[in-house]
C-alpha cells in the first residue's frame, strides 16, 4: 500500500538529510519532488495544488530554516498537513434502534464483503446486527451474503430474491421488536450509474431513514472513483466512505482526494481478503504510512484482535524465564502467518527493503524442519546428531545446511534471554524497556 508513493516522497527527505544549512533553494526542490510524486500517485491536481501551497508556505517560515534537524522538521509538516488532508476522524454513528446502515457503490468495488465485515465489527461490540441482501441485480450477490453470513454468524434477509423494495419492506418487519439493533442492507450495485439505480437507493433511504450511507469505493480506481462519489453524494447525502483493496497497489490518489472533493470522511478501510482485514479509519495511522513512519498501534489492535491472548502471555513468560523451545518457536510461527509477514513488516517504522516471498519461504521452512522433528527433538534441540538431521532433512524436503542455521538462530535467541533474565542486554539493546 502506497509503496510508490512512499518511496517518492522518500527522495525529498534524502534531498534534505544531512545537511548541516538548509535553503531555500533546497526547500524548493524537495517541495517540488512532493508535488510530482502527489501527481504521480493520482491525486487530484488541485488538491495537490492546494497541499503544496501550505506545505511551502510552513517550511520556507523559521520553523524549517533555523531548524537544527531540518530534514526531520520537513517530514513533520508534510505529515501535518497530509493528516489535514485527510480530515478528522469520524465516528460511526448509530442513533435509532434498529439503526439502518446502506452500503452503496458500484459493482465491483467490495461492497457485499464490506457489508459482513461491518457487521462482524458489531457483532465483536457486542452489537446484534442482521444483513439484508437487496443487492437483485447481480445474481451471485444474495448467495454471497448468505456465505458471508453463515461464516460469521449473522442472518440474512433474501426475501423473494426478486424486488428489493420488498426484500426492505420484510427487513423492516422482522427486525421490529426483535432483538436486532443494526440492520445493515447490501444494496444494488451497477457497473456505471445509472438513474433507475439511483431511484431505487433514494426509495430505500426514505423508507428506512438510515443512520449511516456508506459508499464503497476501490482504492485502486483513481480519479474515476472520486468522479462517482461526488454522483452518489449529490444524490443520497452519504455519510462517509469505506475504501476497499489498500492492501493492493494502491498508489494513494482517492484516499488523499475524496475528503477534499467531497467533504465526506472515511470511516472504514478494507485492508485485505479475510472478514477480519477490515479497519476504522485514522488519518494520522494512514499519513505515517504513506511517509514509512510505521503504524504500530493499528499491529497492536490487530495483535489484541485475532492472536490467542492466553497462549501469547504463556509464551512471553516462557521466553523471559528463557525456557523457550523449538515447540514454542513453531507456535510463533503459526500466529506470524495469522497475521501475515507484509502486514507486520508494513506496520515497522523505518524496516527496511524485504523480499516477502523469500521471507515467507523461509518462515515455511522453518515450520517444516521443526514438523519433521519429534516432540523430545523440539524440547532438546542438543539431541540432534547428524543421522538425526540428516532425517529431517529428508521429511522437510531442506538440508542440513538449513538445519543448522536454524539451530544456530535458536541458540543466539536463547542467549538473549538468559541475558534479560539476569538484567543484562547487548549493548545494542540497553535503554529500552521490557
């Protein structure tokens, strides 16, 4: 996500690292690369005319000129006012019970997928929410729901299957004086808009006076996308957006736009496949992104949302009594892959050029010597002698060579924590806080 763009705006900050006096002349061309690099990545040019202007405006001032870490002072105001850019963060709002939810946008952009991952959201709030599949114009977009549906454990309403004014009408009967408090309804999606569409979404809005509209847009659709969002608020008065596919190669345009153009916020972000990859939206998180500054709180949420928290806890304490073994090591691979190397990678501030492929082979390696070895060989990795690897090699399709750096690695991981058992750190380490 945003990697082009990123990598760009990386060449301005290396134009201004190191050195010693900054000028204008300087400032000039690093604010230059940031309007071509904005350009590049399908911002609307008067957005990016507008953010230039303020960002020029703040570093040519004595803030950046007198700084003593200018290079550093840059970033913080081109993270500024891409956090602007971005606007504040809104909350969903739900008033009414039953509150009413309308996703709407066009075919093709999430909607049916966003719509269960909303309602998996609330279901995790302890909400009670229900889908409604008016969506009748694409055959495969009931059935959809109702898979969506049975995998997270929420009801969908079909009806006739046929009309979805009368698919709401039995929506809005069965969830009166039920137990259900968010109705979310999924509703028709066209390639283009068009009219009858649009009739259709106003008579569904009258009839069930929603809470939230939200309009699913496609992150990798450029300016194309903000074009019909500016349709569909002139004619719904939508709430705010739910950008889908940022785990793509998304090169930033809508979400750096669509606020601006439509002065409509952002409020849930699709960040990958799963029903769980699925985020609020915080414009501070989305800027460090986009500025390779990281985004640890949202791996932190992540890590609460989907790890096993008990187990976690047993494996940290094992770890700091240093009695971490090959088993516990396995274990840990199984939770990285849960939420997946690029997620982690991309959530690190400052982590450096990996190959992912070559990284999840690896970790797959791993996870296969370690299946290859019997439960006393995972407990007392010092058993192994060369027949013993030799063997596992075999059943794990490695080498020995591979056997041995792994074992290596456990070993140097074990020392460390005999270290910070007894309070001591490698010099590297020391100041930080466990």
């Amino acid at each position: 996500m945003f990697e082009g763009l990123r990598d760009k705006l990386s060449n301005a900050f290396k134009l201004l690292s190191g050195k010693g006096k900054i000028t204008e002349k300087n400032i000039e061309e690093a604010i230059q690369i940031v309007k071509t690099s904005l350009l590049a990545a399908d911002v609307n040019y008067k957005v990016v005319k507008e953010f230039v202007e303020n960002v020029k405006k703040r570093a040519l001032g004595e803030e950046v000129l007198k700084s003593l870490t200018p290079d550093q002072m840059f970033i913080k105001i081109v993270r500024d006012e891409l956090i602007k850019l971005l606007g504040e963060k809104e909350p969903f709002r739900l008033v009414h019970h039953p509150s009413y939810v309308m996703m709407v946008g066009l075919q093709g952009t999430g909607k049916t997928t966003s719509a269960a991952k909303i309602a998996n959201y609330l279901k995790k709030q302890g909400k009670h929410p229900i889908l409604v599949a008016a969506d009748t114009y694409r055959p495969a977009a009931i059935d959809q729901l109702e898979t969506l549906g049975k995998k997270i454990g929420v009801p969908v309403i079909t009806g006739d299957r046929k009309n979805a004014l009368k698919i709401v009408e039995e929506a809005i009967k069965t969830v009166k004086d039920s137990g259900y408090d968010v109705v979310i309804l999924d509703t028709a999606g066209r390639l283009h808009i068009d009219d009858e569409m649009m009739e259709e979404l106003e008579k569904i809005k009258e009839m069930v006076n929603p809470d939230e509209i939200l309009l699913t847009v496609d992150a990798m659709a450029g300016q194309d996308a903000v074009n019909s969002a500016k349709v569909f608020n002139e004619r719904l008065n939508i709430t705010g957006f739910v950008i889908t596919k940022l785990d793509g190669d998304s090169r930033g345009g809508v979400i750096l736009t669509i606020r601006y153009i439509t002065g409509k916020p952002v409020k849930f972000v699709g960040v990958g496949e799963k029903i769980d990859d699925f985020d609020e939206f915080y414009p501070d998180r989305i800027a460090n992104r986009i500025l390779g500054l990281g985004d640890v709180l949202s791996l932190i949420e992540k890590v609460e949302r989907e790890l096993d928290q008990e187990k976690m806890k047993k494996m940290g304490e094992k770890f700091m009594r240093a009695e971490f073994t090959l088993e516990d090591f396995r274990e840990q691979i199984k939770e990285i892959k849960k939420l997946g190397i690029e997620k982690i990678l991309e959530a690190l501030p400052g982590t450096p050029d990996i190959d992912l492929n070559t990284s999840e082979k690896e970790l797959k390696k791993i996870e296969a010597i370690i299946n290859s070895m019997t439960p006393e060989e995972r407990d007392n990795p010092a058993i192994l002698n060369a027949s013993r690897k030799k063997r596992i090699a075999m059943g794990s399709g490695t080498t020995v060579q591979d056997i041995n750096k792994l074992l290596k690695s456990y070993e140097e991981m074990k020392k460390l924590m005999k270290m910070m058992k007894k309070g001591k750190l490698p010099f590297g380490l020391r100041g930080l806080k466990f």
